[in-house]
C-alpha cells in the first residue's frame, strides 16, 4: 500500500526564526554622490552582512546614477531640512522596516566588517560619541535643557555618521515625532 503523508498542523510544526533583515541606510543630497559612492565601494568590499542598501536621495525625482547592484535601491526623499539645517533629513532613515538599520554619513568609509558592533548584543542603539562638536550650531546649554525638557538622564551628544538601530528603534522614533 501506497504511504500517504498528512500535513502537520501548524501548531506542531517546529519554528525557526528567520536571520533579522539588516539595511544599510544612507541620506544624501544629490551633489554627494562621489561620497556616496565611495563609501558604497568599501561597503561592499567591508565584508558586512547586509541584505539592502536603502539611498534615500533629497532631490524631486531619482538620480540617474548607474548602481549595479541588485541589493541598492534608490529612493528620492523630500528635503525636510528647515533653516538651513540639513542635517534634519537624517530622520528619513526611521522610515525602514528593517530589523537591524544600519546608518553610515555618504562620507563613511568602511574598513571592517560593522556585523561585530552589534552582534549578540540585545541594546536598540549602538552610536559614537562625538569626541569634539565642532560645528556653529551646536550649543552645549541647549543640549542639556533639550534632554532636561523631554525627561532624558544627561548624557553625550551622539555622532550620527554612524548609527546602528536594532528592535525596531527607528520605529519607536518616527511614532514619537
């Protein structure tokens, strides 16, 4: 007699959990695309594990630029920046889905693998502090009364050139602005 095979209830069946989808994300205005290109080629060559490359480009409409790679899309962003203050776009980035968001400035070069920055770590964020605000607008007093204002322990001021965000950290964000 023929051996016929029942389905298993789903219930029954053994789960495996899927490996978190992890997204490199870049802002950039259409102009660094030099930058952003370079940091592209050592990206690649870095040996991260990543599934997609996410080009979030403030311009009306795509760049041509000639990517040939299937896992970087390219995707034109408004430009958010208010007063002369680009930086702003960055927020673009809480946009994705991903499980793991890895943000890397169009000025990054990657020399390592990133993998080891966050693997086997339970932390939503993983960031550099800035070891020297040298920037115009950043004002110290300000900083700590913005984190006094919104209930947050002091702490540093955070480069975002290079930002990791696991357990859906980008999506806490963009729900709370």
């Amino acid at each position: 007699a023929p051996t016929v095979l029942s389905p298993v209830p789903a219930s029954s069946r053994p789960f495996f959990p899927l490996p978190p989808m992890v997204e490199v994300v870049y802002v950039c205005s259409p102009e660094y695309w030099r930058h952003l290109f370079l940091s592209l080629r050592t990206l690649f060559a870095s040996g991260t594990h990543f599934d997609r490359v996410r080009v979030l480009v403030t311009a009306p409409t795509r760049p041509n630029w000639d990517i040939r790679s299937d896992k970087v899309v390219v995707e034109p962003v408004p430009d958010v920046g208010h007063h002369g203050f680009w930086m702003m776009n960055k927020a673009h980035l809480c946009r994705s889905e991903a499980d793991v968001v890895l943000f890397l400035d169009t000025d990054t070069v990657v020399l390592r693998p990133i993998d080891p920055v966050y693997a086997g770590s339970g932390a939503d964020l993983h960031a550099r502090t800035a070891p020297v605000v040298q920037t115009s607008y950043f004002r110290p007093a300000q900083w700590e009364a913005t984190l006094r204002h919104f209930g947050c322990a002091p702490g540093p001021y955070v480069s975002t050139g290079f930002l990791v965000l696991k357990n859906g950290a980008q999506k806490a964000l963009r729900a709370a602005w």
